[in-house]
C-alpha cells in the first residue's frame, strides 16, 4: 500500500513509486496499470512498464493530489496475461487550506473622555484551516485610526499552526483636544496563505467638562447643551465620572438659587484634582465676567479645597463667615484649603477676588494649612475681616507658597491683611497693600511669625500702621528672609511705627535691599525690638543706617540699595 499522509485540499504530493517484478519463468504480456476503488479521481499514476521478462522490473508512480476534506482512498492495479494481476491500495488525508478569522467583529469602546484612556479590549485570531499559516501582518485605517493604540500584539509577524490563535489588544486614546463625536478605524490581519480579516473599531470622545450654569438644572447631564445649576453638582459628577475640569458661567451663585450645596461648611468642597473656571458666557465659548458664589453668611467657607492638583480662577467669593464651632473650620471664610488626611498640594488659585468675608480665627478671605506648591495669582482679596490673626490671607506651615500680583486691601485683623505662620520657601511678589487695619498695632500688611526662606519683593506698601512685622518668637525662628525691591509709603505710624518692625531676637541670615521708602510720609524706616528698640528715622541718616550690614540698630547680613523715593 501507498499513504501519502495528509495534504491541504488541491495540493499535490510527490511521486510515489509502485516496483513491478516478474518473478515467472516466462516473460509477461502487455502490462496495464489502471486506478480505482473509491476516489480514483485524486490520484495520478504514471508507469513505464510494457512486458518484463522473467526477473525483470518496472515502476509506476503515483502523486496524490486530495480534492477535499478527509480521507481519500482508490487502488492501483497492475495486470498482464500471461502474468497475473497485482493490487496496490491507495490512501491519502485532505486538509481544509489556512483559514483566519477574527472575533468579535468589532469592538466598541464606548464613551471616552478627551485625554482619558478606555479599558483594554481584544481580538482574537484564529486559524480554522488544517494548515499553518504564512506569516500575518496586522494594520489598522480609518480617518480615526491613530486613536486605537495597541497596547499587546501576538501575531504580528507570526505564522499560525492549524487550529491556534493570536491576539491584538488595543485601548481608545483620544487626545485632550480630539474633536468630540464618535470615532471608527479598522484592524486588519492577514496572510498569504490564510486570508484577510477586518475587526471593526469604535468609540465616542466625550468632552473633558462638566458644565455649569444658572440655566442649569438638577439631574441634567451636565454638558455643554444641558448643563448643571449646582457647582457642588458639577464637582461632584466631574470626580465620579473621571472628568478634569468643570465650566461655569457667569452669573450668582447661592444655597437659595440652588448653585450653592446648602452645606453650612462649605458652599463648595473641591475634594478632588480639578481644574474649576468661572466666568464664562451662556454658550461656554469665551471669557464673560467672574461667576459670584456668595455663602450670604449661611456657610463657614464658600469654598473648601481638600484635595491636591485643584486649579479654581474667575470667582468671586463672599459671604463666608469662617465660625464653625469645631475649631477647624472657623478660618478661611472665603477659601479654606486644608484637609485632616492629607495636607492638599499643588493648588492654583487665580484671577478671584475674595471680598466681604469673615473669620471666628484668621484668615478671612483665603487659609492653607500645610499643604505645598500653593499659589495664590492676579487676584484681590478685600474688606475681610477676623476676630484673630489677618484679615486678608493666612498659610500656615506650607511650603513653597506663593503669592503674585495680588491686592489685599481693606481687611482687618489682629496682624491687618496677612499673616504667615511658620512658612517655608515662602515668596510674596508683586503685591497691592492698602487700607489694612492691625488692631495689635505691630503691622498693618504682612505678619511673618517663624519661617525659613521668604522673600518678600516687588511690592507697594502703603498703610498708616506697620508694613512688615517679623516676628522670630520662641519656637517660630525666621531664617533667610529677604526683603527687596519694595516700596513704603504711607504713614506707617503709631506707637510701633516702622516700614519693617522686628520682634524677638530669633531673626538671622536675613536681607533688606533695593527698596523704596517716601521719607515725607514713612516715620521709621526699621524698628528692632532686642535689644533697645531703636527705631531707624526715615531720614537721609536713616538710609545709610539701613544700608548698613549688621549694624546696631538691625542685624540684616545683606543690607544695601535702599533709597529714598
């Protein structure tokens, strides 16, 4: 017998050979090589056999060539007269040719949002012929196809053996700017030997906001075209729904109107990473004016941030009264950034005004505790007001803080418009000082209790108390402070009377430099307070004692540059 093993379907083996031999004492007829059995047709014999004389021989060859699927079986027969006839039995197995194909058709990536990545998804490729494949390349199309990244490829450049599998896992990435709207492409694998399949891909690029307005309404969908009437409502659905930013328009903001929550702790608590903008138009497309939230003094603080990576610009805050009797929130009536969990980090907060605010404690327009990379920018904080500390703004214990091109102006306070508690990497820069009122007569402007590392520059001063009190305090010791650039004017007056008033003795390595005083108005330049009080007069005189290092009447280790206005 011949068996030829298995084959794909319409693929020819080589040529077997059938040996024919007369084993008689006389030479054989005329020799007949015929096929047939059950599928003769799948078969091909050739023979160069005639007669053979005894002990002589010949070949037949036989190529197998399967028409389809399974076993294929015929005879060959072999006769002559004289000589006898000589059966051989044929077999051969036809295998179905290298088949891909892909599961499931298509995959559907749902709604994502811009700058988000959705979940992994897979196709799988398999090979349904009997055969291995040839090697598979594997490429996507589409006007959308650069949003399907591929993330796992087991085919590409691989053959497959007959019934195996590949995969190809891919995510849907749109970018932050990616139009919105629904997106498609097409993955395609294939194979020489084995076809070409198509998986369809598709998904939907949902915009990164969630829209806020006074047209809103409670329970919509918080979009563009039907947006939220709660701000609170609009953090919220933007932290469970994975959102980055929330869009508000201008207009008021209340608990009554139902922009505020109603909390008596918070019109608004930003407890996760956010970037929240007020301010824009009906149709959210262009800057209009700043959304006002306004507590209407039913709130300790308008806002509350408690979490980290929180941007908040173009609001105005009012109304915060900064008394909860728990003794936490009795700071901070117009923003409080503070967590128990975990001090928030990296806060932004920009083009606000925080008017008309209050504080049982300090603070009463803007409070941070010890949170890092705050920075406070092109805003106005105004007429607040607090029984203790400032008026204005208070950090305590953060770490590099900064405070730009900011008016604070109008506050009252125990330390009038600032106070800064044991702060470090500390920068004050550009700011707007007026109309602060000091009650304890030390400053009117900025209280420094403790820290390492501020700079205080390029700021105009200009109140009838104090500018700048240091205070380095038993367990609250200033180091490297930096006062330069500045301008004094105003009266500066009172009983403690100086542009710069130092307190304690535990104030070093600290610089005045290249600041501005009005002698018409200023009455002392400097006033220590170890170990005699000495006040330097806003003299000419003066001046040279400012510009004095380590002289006797201030211990400055850098002390030049300062002038008359």
């Amino acid at each position: 017998s011949l068996t030829f093993g298995s084959l794909q379907v319409k693929t020819s083996s080589s040529g077997s050979l059938v040996t024919i031999t007369n084993t008689g004492a006389v030479a054989t007829g005329s020799i007949s090589a015929s096929l047939g059995g059950t599928n003769p047709g799948d078969f091909v014999r050739t023979s160069n056999c005639t007669t053979l004389a005894p002990g002589a021989t010949c070949t037949a060859s036989v190529t197998a060539t399967p028409t389809v699927v399974g076993s294929r079986t015929a005879t060959l027969t072999v006769q002559a007269n004289p000589g006898g006839m000589v059966v051989t039995n044929l077999s051969v197995t036809g295998l179905a040719p290298a088949n891909l194909t892909i599961g499931p058709a298509g995959l559907n990536f749902g709604n994502t949002i811009q700058g988000k990545i959705a979940m992994v998804q897979s196709f799988t490729i398999t090979n349904t012929g009997g055969v291995t494949s040839s090697t598979l390349t594997v490429s996507k199309s589409g006007n959308d196809a650069s949003l399907f990244t591929t993330s796992a490829d087991t085919c590409l450049n691989v053959s497959l053996n007959a019934g195996a599998t590949c995969t190809v896992s891919l995510t849907f990435n749109p970018l932050a700017n990616t139009p919105t709207g629904g997106k498609s492409g097409t993955l395609t694998v294939t194979a020489t030997s084995g076809g070409t399949v198509n998986g369809n891909l598709s998904g939907t690029v949902l915009e990164d906001a969630v829209f806020v307005s006074t047209q809103g309404q409670s329970g919509a969908a918080g979009t563009r075209s039907a947006p939220l009437r709660s701000i609170q409502g609009g953090v919220d659905a933007a932290i469970a729904g994975g959102y980055t930013k929330v869009l508000v328009t201008t207009g008021s903001y209340t608990a009554a109107n139902g922009g505020l929550s109603g909390s008596t702790t918070a019109g608004v608590q930003i407890n996760g990473a956010l970037t929240v903008t007020g301010g824009w138009d009906a149709a959210f497309t262009a800057f209009s004016s700043n959304s006002i939230l306004d507590a209407a003094s039913a709130a300790s603080h308008v806002v509350w941030i408690s979490a980290s990576n929180v941007t908040f610009r173009y609001f105005t805050m009012q109304g915060g009264t900064g008394s909860n009797t728990d003794g936490y929130h009795n700071y901070g009536g117009g923003i409080f950034i503070a967590n128990d969990a975990g001090a928030p980090r990296t806060i932004l907060i920009d083009s606000v005004t925080v008017t008309n605010n209050a504080a049982v404690q300090s603070g009463s327009g803007i409070t941070a505790f010890y949170g890092e990379n705050l920075t406070v920018s092109n805003s106005t904080i105004t007429n607040g007001t607090a029984n203790n500390g400032a008026g204005g703004i208070y950090l305590s214990g953060t770490s590099g803080s900064t405070i730009l091109n900011t008016t604070i102006s109008g506050n009252t306070g125990y330390h009038g418009g600032s106070n800064f508690l044991d702060n470090q990497n500390l920068r004050l820069d550009g700011l707007t000082m007026t109309n602060n009122t000091g009650t304890s007569g030390y400053t009117d402007d900025i209280a420094i209790w403790g820290g390492r590392d501020i700079r205080i520059q390029n700021s105009d001063f200009n109140d009838s108390g104090p500018a700048i009190l240091v205070n380095g305090n038993s367990g609250y010791n200033v180091t490297g402070l930096i006062i330069d650039n500045n301008v004094f004017r105003g009266g500066m007056g009172g009983v403690n009377g100086a542009a710069i008033r130092e307190i304690q003795a535990l104030i070093t390595g600290h610089q005045i430099t290249n600041n501005r005083f009005d002698l018409g108005t200023v009455t002392n330049l400097y006033r220590n307070h170890y170990p005699d009080y000495t006040a330097t007069p806003a003299t000419a005189a003066g001046l040279i004692i400012l510009n004095t290092p380590n002289h006797a009447s201030h211990n400055a280790a850098v002390a030049s540059g300062n002038v008359a206005n």
